[in-house]
C-alpha cells in the first residue's frame, strides 16, 4: 500500500495478480512467497559535477529472480522512478521471460531523472558513473545481470554502459553481452528498436488468428479497418501504432499523449504525427485532428482495441468502469491496476496482458545476447548458400515446366534470410507460441476466467518447476 493515500502500489498490484494464479496452481506458500519476492536490490547515491555544481543522482538496480541467468530487464530513467516501481518492473520481467520461454531471470533498473533537463555530455558522465556503480556492485555483466533500454533510455545510453563495462572488464570477451539495445555498429542486432512494438502487433495478429476469440470479445472480421487508440507514441506505442496502419490497415481513431489527445473518426496518420511531435514537442496545433485537452478521457472512448502504451497505472478503479472498448492490449507494463482488472473483467472486456504482450523486447534481446555471445551475426553463414539452393530449385522448375518464374517471385524465392528476417520470424515465433500455451491453459480450466491469470499460471508453473527441481539452497 502507499501510506499516503491508500491505493494499492505497482508492486503489490503485480504480486495480486500473480496471487491469482497461485491460488489456481496451488503453490506451495514458501514457494509462492520465494517466487514473489524481490531477491536483491541495490540503491545507489552518486556525486556528479554537473556545470560546476555537485549533483547528487539516486539509481536502483532490482533482481527479482536468478532461477535463471543472467537477471534481464530495462533501465528505466524518469523523474518519478522508485524503489517500488524498479522493484515492480522486475518482477513482470521474471513473469515475461518464463511466459516467451527466454531463459532469463528478471532485473530492472531506474535512475530519478528527467534527461531533458540535461546536454548529451552530462547524460553520458551520468550513466557511465551509475554503470560504474553497478559493475563494482556485481550489477552488470554478461553472465549475471544484463539492462536493456526502457522509458528514457535508448541505443545511446547502452553503448555508453557496454564501453564503461569494456574499460573495467578488458579480459571479458563477452563484453557486449553485458547491455542488449546497443546500437547494430556496437554489437546490437537489427530490429531490436522496434521489437517490442512489432511483438505487440504480433500478439494482435495471433489473437485475431483465432476466430473463436475475436467473436469472444463482440468483433467479427480480420483486423483491417478495427477502430484503435492508442496512448503512448514512444517506442513501444510509435512502432506498433505505425506497423497496424502501414502493414494492417487499422483506423488510428485516437492517439493519446503526455499534454492531450488528437482525435479523428477516419484515422490520424500515425507518422505525420510523430514528426509534428518531434518538431513541436507538443500534439498541441497539429492539423487534421480534434485536439481534446483531458487525453486521458480518450481512454472511455468507444473503441475496438485500446492499447495503452505509456505508463503504469493508467486503467485504475476510478476510470474502469467508463471503458468502452471490447479489447485491451497492454503494450506498457502495469497499465491496469488489480482492482480495474477485476472491475474489466466482470464487465467482459477481454485483456490480452502486458507480460505477454510486450515481451517482444527481452525476446529479441535474448537474441542479441546470443549473437554477441556468438560473435557472429545471425544469417551470415547460410545466407548466400541459401540463395543458392534458391536459384538451382527455380531453374530446374523452370527446365521442367518450360515456364518462367514472374521476376517478383523469383527475387523473392531466390534470396537467403539476413539478420533483419531472421529476428522478426524468430520474434513471431514467439508471440505465437506463447498465445496459444496462454489460450490453451485459459481453455483447460474453468477456475482460470481471463488471459492474465492464465498468462501468469504458464509463468508460475515454469518457475516452481525450476525451484521444486533444484530445491532452495
Ligand atoms: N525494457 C524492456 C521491457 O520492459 C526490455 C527489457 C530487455 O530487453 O531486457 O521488457
């Protein structure tokens, strides 16, 4: 609870959720409470000249679970990270690895700061200082404990905790394993900016793969032309957004922002708005769209899908009810509280959860860690001799039919996969293998009566596996 006002905190809002499922597995209490429980967390305090002036910065680093490792998850930094919410964040990272079968335990790490108060040579003294800390206090490596980016970080900030890394580890060969999210010309892998929006699409796609379960939530058809608003057009809400439209052919309707929403009933152009935000640093003034001042309220619009891509907490007791939509795709971690779950869930609207949702992510970070463990880049083997094979199969259909191969399915067939197809289907993969272990597991037991629980029994189920394999020590 938080003391100050009564409301539930974002850990124990996960750890309610988590109950749920327990309760259905009838796990072990010791087990269940070993399973919940934070296993170690760091706080540091650390000095910075910052234009002559000390600044004192404070930054966590939480590992939730070492039932596998190394521990995984963002670094997130804002002015409103806590304890709390580091700790939060790492436990639905233990849940999403176990339910995409990534064989990580689950970290997290924040820092209390608003970076746009701050030039880029400050951002780089501070991270590389905090990155310092967490090498020195056994919270970053390649084996042990590995950040990824999150709100507030990017591909900048990875590489500047793989080099700080680099410089205090120089016999470490496996360096680059220590950070995923880096940039592709510093060991990074192609198509992990996007990853956790295109998985989100994925999960979309799955879900609308299955016939059943889109009649289940009251909407018939493919996903072309469904009603969607989205709240969020960071990385996670920008990527997805604009794969749904340019790829899927959905309607924008509304996008909802830090200062207001734009609203359109024919569709708002997803890149045009990006662009205008990149230009204005405000949706405030951009043309085509209703501008509504309380955004928020755009999440009781009449919608087909919502999909909250911001923050935590957004979907709480006192907005549920008014939610008019007939699916929730978390593509934020936490954006339903426990009670607005329930509340959703005896109205009947349908929650395809974050921990499933968004751990496109991790996914593609697991691979990244591979390929820098591997020290090769994925498709760099077999791509030309795929090709090859190719070209020799499509001739010879050619000789035996005497026809020829139109020159577009030719290009298409006589071509080897490179990273970039290579990450995506594996990415794919996932998403669906994932869906249908959550859906059969929903399907198998009347006591499971939404997708979150059913989400979090696979999860709990392969942890305990592991703690009832090895036994505590
Ligand atoms: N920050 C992302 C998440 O919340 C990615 C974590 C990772 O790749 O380790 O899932």
């Amino acid at each position: 609870m938080n003391s100050k006002n009564r409301t539930p905190s974002f850990s124990s809002n996960v750890n309610r959720m988590v109950k749920r499922a327990m309760k259905v597995l009838n796990v072990e209490s010791g087990v269940a409470k070993a399973i919940m429980s934070c296993n170690s967390i760091l706080q540091v305090r650390f000095p910075v000249d910052i234009r002559g002036k000390v600044e004192v910065f404070t930054g966590w680093r939480a590992t939730h679970s070492t039932h596998r490792l190394p521990a995984k998850g963002g670094m997130r930094y804002a002015p409103i990270v806590s304890q709390d919410e580091v700790e939060a964040l790492a436990a639905l990272m233990t849940y999403k690895c176990a339910i995409v079968d990534v064989p990580f335990g689950g970290s997290k790490g924040g820092l209390q700061i608003n970076p746009a108060d701050y030039s880029r040579d400050e951002m780089e003294l501070i991270t590389r200082r905090f990155s310092r800390e967490l090498v020195r206090k056994g919270f970053l490596s390649p084996s042990t404990n590995v950040p990824a980016p999150d709100m507030g970080t990017g591909e900048r900030e990875m590489a500047w905790i793989a080099d700080t890394y680099k410089h205090l580890h120089p016999e470490d060969i496996n360096y680059a394993a220590c950070v995923t999210g880096k940039p592709v010309h510093h060991g990074g892998i192609r198509g992990r900016k996007e990853a956790t929006g295109r998985g989100v699409v994925y999960a979309i796609r799955e879900f609308f793969r299955n016939p059943e379960d889109v009649k289940g939530v009251g909407l018939n058809g493919g996903l072309g032309d469904k009603h969607i608003i989205i709240q969020g057009l960071g990385n996670v809400g920008y990527h997805a957004a604009k794969l749904l439209q340019e790829e899927d052919c959905v309607r924008i309707i509304a996008i909802i922002e830090r200062d207001g929403a734009l609203y359109n009933e024919k569709g708002l152009q997803v890149e045009r708005v990006k662009q205008y935000i990149n230009e204005h640093k405000t949706i405030r003034g951009y043309p085509d769209a209703q501008f509504i001042e309380d955004g928020n309220s755009m999440l009781e619009h009449e919608c087909d899908i919502l999909i909250p891509a911001a923050m935590e907490s957004q979907i709480t007791a006192d907005n549920a009810d008014r939610i008019k939509t007939h699916l929730i795709v978390e593509a934020a971690n936490g954006p339903v509280t426990f009670d607005a779950d329930e509340i959703l869930n005896h109205k009947g609207i349908t929650i395809l959860p974050d921990a499933y949702v968004n751990a496109g992510g991790v996914t593609v970070s697991y691979f990244e860690w591979i390929r820098n463990l591997a020290h090769i880049r994925f498709g760099r083997m077999e791509r030309r001799y795929e090709e090859l094979r190719g070209e020799i199969e499509l001739s010879a259909l050619e000789n035996l039919t005497g026809k020829e191969v139109p020159t577009s399915v030719y290009k298409q067939l006589a071509r080897g996969a490179d990273e970039f197809d290579l990450v995506r289907s594996g990415l794919d993969d996932t998403m669906r293998l994932a869906y249908q272990e959550m859906r059969e597991t929903f399907k198998a037991d009347d006591r499971i009566t939404d997708l979150r629980t059913a989400a979090y029994v696979v999860a709990v189920k392969k942890i305990s596996r592991s703690y009832y394999d090895i036994g505590v020590y």
